[in-house]
C-alpha cells in the first residue's frame, strides 16, 4: 500500500475540518487507533489554521497530501505561493509547536523543497 | 461540527464561573478572546473554566488562556480550570500551562 | 461564498468512503438537510465506484472538483485519463443513471469538456 | 464504515431467510455476490432478505439482486424483501425495482 490523497481547500476556516475528516478517514484506513486519530486531526488543525490565518495575495487555495504507506502516514502541505514557508516561529507559536512534536513523530517546521511543511506519525504495533 | 462554541457566565461567591461548550478553534477563538478579556476586565474576581463539555481547544485557545491569566494578574487573580477532559488536558501538559494553571 | 474543494484519489474501492466524507462535510456547510445530504453521497459514490472500476492504465488518480456556491454544490469528475469518458452507458448502467438523475437536478454524464462527468445539487429554500 | 457486510443465513419452513447486516458496495458486493448466487442455488427455495440492519446499497448491490432474481426464477421460485429502510426503499422505487420484487 502506497497511496497518496490529496485534498485542496481555499484559504478558510471553515474548511479546516474537511482537512480533519479526510484526515481521519486517511488514519482510520492505516489502522491508528481513535486517540492517535485524534492526536493527527489536532496537529493537521494546528497546521491548517495557522496557513488560513496567513493567507496568500496570490493564490486562494492550499494543497494537503496525505501519504500512506502500511504503516505511516505522511501529511504534506504546500501552496503556488512559495513564500509561505517556515511559517511557523518557534518563539511566537511555541504553543503550536510544542503540540505538533509531541503529537506527531517527525515534524519538518521548514522543508529544504518548496513544501510549508511536513508531518508524519508512525503505526506502532502493538504485539 | 466545528465553529461552535457556548459561554455561560456566572457569579459564584468570590468568583466568576465560565462554563465552556463546544470547541475553542479557529472559528470561534477571535469571539471567545474579547468575551473572555472583557468578562475579566469587568469582574476582577478569580476566575473559574469549566471545560466539561469543551471537546476541542486549539494552540490559538491556549495562548488566550496565557493572555487571560496575565491580565487575571493584574487584579491579582488567579485561573482556574475544573472537569478537562483527558484530550485538552494532555495538551496542557504538553505545553507545561499545566504548571502555570491551576487544574482541578 | 464561491469556492472550490477538490480532491485527489486513487483508484481504489477504499478512498471511496473518503469522497462521501468530503461531500458532507462540503454539503452540511451549504446547509443540505441530512436527508439531501445522503442523496449527494449515494450519488457521489455510484461515480467514484464506476471510475474505479473502470480505472486506468495511464494513471493511478482521479480527481474531484466540489464546486460551492451560496445554494448550490457542483460536482465535478474529472482525470488525467481523458479516455475516461461518458463511462455510464445508459442501457447496461440503467440503475446506476436512474440513481443518480433521480437524486441530483443536473446530472450531464458525458460532457462536452475533457471533464469525466458532472453533476449538481440546488439548495431549495423552505420558507 | 465502509466495507462490512455480515450475512446471515437461515432456513424457515419452506423458504431461506437471509439477514443482512452493513453495506452493499463496491468494497462488499464481489464476495457477496457469489454468496447470493451459492445460497439459491444450494437450497432452490424462496428467498426472504431481511434488510432490517442494511444501512447502504448501491446500483451494483440492486443489480445482483436483479440478477438473483432471474436465477430465483429458473427455480420457479421468488424474492421477497422484508424491513427496508427508508433510504433503500427510496432507490427501489426510483430504479422501478419495487414493482419486481415483493416488498414487505
Ligand atoms: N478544530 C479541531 N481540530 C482538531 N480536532 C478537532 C477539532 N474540532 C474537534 N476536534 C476533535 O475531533 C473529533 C471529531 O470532531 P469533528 O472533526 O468536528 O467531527 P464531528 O464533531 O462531526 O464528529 C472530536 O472528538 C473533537 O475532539
Ligand atoms: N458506499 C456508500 N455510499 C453512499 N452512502 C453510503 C455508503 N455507505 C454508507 N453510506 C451512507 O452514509 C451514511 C454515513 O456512512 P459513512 O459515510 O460510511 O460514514 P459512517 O458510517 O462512518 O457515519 C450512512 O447513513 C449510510 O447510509
């Protein structure tokens, strides 16, 4: 299994929960259990809320690719508008921060591609 | 959904009491932010959350809570929050407003 | 409120689900009764099954394009396949097309436009 | 979710009856299918579908039933639909299949 879901939405709050949902749809597939679930929609809301806030003169739209393998899940967020990058200040939004790291494995705050960022979070299996 | 949110407020003795419903999230947390600062600009009492029917808070709702408990300060009061449920909790602790709150 | 939600699948049984989801979730925020709301996934999810089913050789996704505006949603398939088309054959199909004309206002099944096929859905007021 | 379909088999008097629990759909309509077919074939009999706990159906669901029913047929035996719901019924009556099947 090695698909990739992607889901674009316009740069409003409203449509952030779309972003969740397709999120849990995505994670219930892989096998994450409710409360990781739970911990991916938070940080993906985390994610999207602040790309909502910021916004683009350019562009009206944001992309989310969901990458699954067996056992991960990989979210990608990008938009035409490259300048949305780092988005996210370790000083300022320490709040958020501290919350995607500890809810998601890998959480890459500033890509070296023309990506805003990406997130991932791993299926442990418990044996 | 998302985008909803209920504040009932009440006096309790010494006190306001600020009952949360709903989710603290990008669609409700500008709202909440001025009813909240003014709810503790026009009491100037210790201040009581009751989040036992807030499902959902986001970072933004946190740093409000963090901007509250500056302006509590000020009046020499303090926040409190009663009844988190075991998700929102988590992320006070992850945060460490666990130790700059009080939660019961 | 004009705004556009798409969403990239592969073709796989699986992701259909995931389209459903998007729907109601952009369909409840148009303010659908529930009701109507089920009409739009039952709709949705006869394309998405045919298109899988059909798949492609060339490609491994589809796209769907949701189209809002104030009271009505537009549904748009559409793929890189542009082979893809006029995939219902209204005689082998018969129930599949009764379906989905009996649940949507517009459903044009082979469009004139390298789109798939498109349907929609107009909010009726009940005053 | 999606893709879980329990059937249940059982043999009453002189028909089967068979519950069916979940979603007819493109994840679940293959394997049911042959096990529609098998079910006819094996007891030649009337068939009773209970659709009490049947949430979803779509035009591929409708069609095997349609094909099971010509199958049915060669037997000189019939289909008989028990405790639709609403939103089932609905797709019935729009595709016209209300009027070859009875409709309990
Ligand atoms: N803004 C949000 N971001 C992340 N998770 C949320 C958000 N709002 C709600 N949740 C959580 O997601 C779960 C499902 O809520 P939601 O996605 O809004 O769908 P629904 O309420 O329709 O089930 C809830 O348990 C809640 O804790
Ligand atoms: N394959 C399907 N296509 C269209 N609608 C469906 C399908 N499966 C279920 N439904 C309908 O959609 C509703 C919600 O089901 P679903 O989208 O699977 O989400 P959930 O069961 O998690 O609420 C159900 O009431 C059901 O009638």
């Amino acid at each position: 299994m090695n698909d990739a879901i992607e889901l674009i939405l316009p740069f409003k709050a409203e449509y952030v929960s779309t972003a969740r949902l397709v999120a849990s749809s995505v994670a219930n597939r892989i096998g994450f259990d409710i409360e990781v679930i739970e911990d991916i929609k938070v940080a993906i809301s985390e994610v999207c809320s602040k790309i909502v806030n910021i916004g683009s003169k350019f562009t009206d739209n944001y992309k989310i690719i969901f990458n699954i393998n067996k056992k991960e899940i990989k979210v990608t967020f990008c938009c035409e508008d490259t300048s949305l990058k780092c988005i996210f200040d370790p000083q300022n939004d320490r709040l958020a921060v501290d919350i995607m790291n500890a809810l998601m494995d890998n959480v890459e705050l500033c890509t070296s591609n023309n990506y805003i960022l990406s997130m991932s979070k791993v299926l442990e299996e418990n044996i | 959904m998302t985008g909803e949110l209920k504040v009932v407020e009440e006096i309790i003795n010494d006190s306001v009491k600020i009952s949360l419903k709903g989710e603290i999230d990008i669609c409700t947390s500008n709202e909440f932010k001025e009813k909240l600062y003014k709810i503790i600009d026009a009491n100037q009492k210790d201040l009581l959350i009751d989040c036992k029917e807030l499902d959902y808070i986001d970072s933004t709702g946190l740093g409000i809570f963090v901007a509250a408990l500056k302006k509590a300060k000020q009046y020499e009061k303090k926040i409190t929050f009663l009844n988190l449920k075991d998700n929102i909790k988590k992320l006070f602790i992850i945060t460490g407003l666990d130790k700059i709150f009080q939660i019961n």
